[in-house]
C-alpha cells in the first residue's frame, strides 16, 4: 500500500479509502476518527488512543499509514477536511437548486472561503510586505485570468500612494515589464496555484534584476513561490465543481485590500489630506454625471 500522500487531499476520503486495507488495530482508531471526527480534532494522543483502545504507538502507526507526519499532522488535516466537508457539503451548488438557494449557497462558499483563509493567514509575513511595499519606487503586479483580475484591482489602488504602478495583461508585456524593473522596484507576482508559467516566469525575471518579490498564492512549495522572496500564503477552500465560484481571487482581492490600507496608513496626514481631496472631488464627478 503507498502511504504517500499530498498536503491537499481530504483526509476524511482518505482514511474512508484505505480503511480495508490497514490492519485491525488501525482500523480501529479510523472508526473512531470517521464515526467522531469534530472530537477528534481536539483529543490528545492518549485520549484517542483510549478511545480506540489500542496503545498510543498503535495511532502514531496509524498516522504513517494514512500519510501523515505524525499525531500533530493528523489533527491539523483533519480541521481542513472537515471544514471542506462541511462547506462543499451545505453549499454545494446542484442544477435542481432555485434561485434563493444559490443565492444563499453563494455566500454561504465564500463566507466560510474568507474565515478559512484568514485563520490561516501569517499575519508577520503581511507585516513584511506592508514594509517593502511602503518604500517602493515602482510596483508592478503580474496575474493572468482570475489573479489578472486581482492583479489590475491592485493597479487601481495603490497609485494613490505616490508611486508608479502598473499591472501588465500581455504575456509579452509581462516579460518586457519584468525585465525592465531594478533595485527598489517590487513585483507582486499572483497565482493561485502557483504555476502559471507567464506569472512565474516573470517573478523570477524581476528578481533577477533586482527587484524585491512578492507571491501570493495558495501553495506554499510552488513554482511560484520559489522565485519570490516573500510569500503570502493564502489557503482557500477552492473546489473544482461544476457550479462553484472561484473562491481564490475574493480572499486575493481581500489580502490586496489588507495590503493597500495597511500602507496607507504608513503615510502622514499630508497624504491623507491629498486622498480625501481626491475623493471629493471623484464624488462630485460621479455626481455630475
């Protein structure tokens, strides 16, 4: 039996799948984790081992056997499975569902996508980037599809601090764009999965130059991440289905939105002044119209 596993695989399917074929002592502690997962996430070794009635080495092997590093491990993969199980599960959207329920099924997705993602949110390495952001001389953000979209969001609010943005769409642009920044530069590099070749590649390119870079993606050992000297690891509830919405891009959107107030506030009241003129008078423009 391989015992291989990814940090991403549901747990819960796991343990269902290769239940016949552990041994009979294993077994044991995997009826106990399926039948009473919720407690399960908050028991001690010695109290899952009690009651599953075998010895606590029994459940380290269980452990092993199912791909886990350990008690610690199985306890931390066994919270993201259950919150998948309980997201996919009452919000799954089906095509017999009415208007209300989609609506409501909608919200119910990413409502519990944004509290997954922010419980999981490394809030130093935010402090970080909020440092290297705030003295830029030039940022540039690079995302293709559902990270593009986030990446020209990213374009539209950070200018009001002073500095040179862009977000290139064009994978040539990208190339060329990259390639032309420098020290005191940053690149803000975005993908979810953190293999979108034109997005890697033009982080590794920056980087090369010069330029600091920084990725926001969902995995943490990606392409990606390994051409960024920073990394925002923004884990999310993304799902595959059908009629699911891309969960991935809001909680990206959300983390720009932490990133752009959290540097605005590094500005003085000077800068301030100039935004709410600048408000002002964007308010009697729409007005006007």
């Amino acid at each position: 039996m391989d015992s291989a596993r990814t940090p991403d695989d549901n747990l819960l399917e796991d343990i269902v799948r290769l239940r016949d074929d552990l041994r009979k002592s294993d077994r044991r502690v995997a009826e106990v984790i399926l039948d009473r997962p919720e407690e399960v996430v908050g028991m001690t070794l010695a109290t899952l081992s009690k009651a599953a009635e075998v010895s606590e080495p029994t459940v380290i092997r269980f452990c092993a056997a199912i791909g886990c590093e350990g008690f610690r491990d199985l306890r931390v993969r066994l919270a993201r499975s259950l919150a998948f199980a309980r997201t996919t599960s009452h919000t799954a959207i089906t095509a017999e569902d009415d208007l209300g329920a989609i609506v409501n099924k909608v919200f119910d997705f990413n409502l519990s996508n944004l509290n997954w993602a922010q419980s999981k949110l490394d809030t130093a390495q935010i402090g970080v980037a909020v440092d290297v952001l705030a003295g830029a001389r030039r940022i540039e953000f690079f995302g293709f599809g559902a990270s593009g979209i986030v990446a020209r969001d990213a374009q539209q609010k950070f200018p009001l601090f002073g500095v040179p943005c862009g977000a290139p769409v064009d994978s040539h642009q990208m190339y060329m764009t990259a390639d032309m920044l420098g020290e005191g530069d940053v690149a803000v590099a975005i993908s979810n999965t953190g293999q979108t070749r034109e997005v890697v590649q033009a982080a590794e390119v920056a980087r090369a130059r010069g330029a600091a870079t920084i990725g926001i993606t969902g995995h943490a050992g990606s392409p990606l991440a390994a051409h960024c000297d920073l990394v925002l690891l923004v884990e999310t509830l993304e799902n595959t289905d059908l009629y699911t919405p891309t969960v991935s891009r809001l909680s990206h959107l959300v983390v720009i939105d932490i990133l752009s107030t959290a540097v605005s506030l590094r500005r003085g009241t000077a800068h301030h002044d100039r935004v709410a003129r600048m408000k002002e008078g964007l308010a009697k423009l729409r007005g006007a119209s």
